[in-house]
C-alpha cells in the first residue's frame, strides 16, 4: 500500500509511484499498525491518513476466501535444514 493524498491506498500490483509497504492482509494486522502508527513512519508521511479504503479490501478479501472455502493466507511449510 501507497499513501495519496492523506489516506491509504492498496497497490496489489505493486505499480503505484512513491514509498510503499506491506500488511498481512488481516483487520487485526491493519488495526495494530494503527494503533502503533506504523503507517506515517513507515510511509515517511505526516498526520494521520485515512484507512478505510484499506479496510474495506480485507473484507472483501475475507468474504472471497469466505464463499470458496480457503484459508486468507497460505503459508509454506519449509524444512528446516541442519546447519552443521
């Protein structure tokens, strides 16, 4: 996600110009980073911006997965290799 003109804004192809960053795409996640005020610090923006269009896309994201019966996020299992 991008910050323009004071609010959030996701970029799912990774395309937008300007700074941007990355959220597991999970309300909890996005409430904590508010709370925190990760955004502006890790947008180097200042003020508050506004989350809402960012919130609204994890719902739909969650009723998508939802409606097809999957998991949000997939994670990969990988083995852990012995390092000596």
């Amino acid at each position: 996600m991008i910050a323009a003109d004071g609010r959030l804004v996701v970029d799912e192809r990774r395309r937008l110009p300007g700074r941007g960053a990355w959220l597991h795409p999970e309300q909890d996640c996005l409430t904590k980073a508010e709370r925190r005020r990760a955004f502006p610090r890790a947008l180097k923006v200042t003020g508050a911006l506004d989350a809402s269009g960012v919130r609204d896309h994890f719902a739909r994201l969650a009723a998508l997965s939802a409606d097809e019966g999957q998991p949000r996020v997939h994670q990969e299992s990988r083995k852990q290799v012995d390092p000596s």
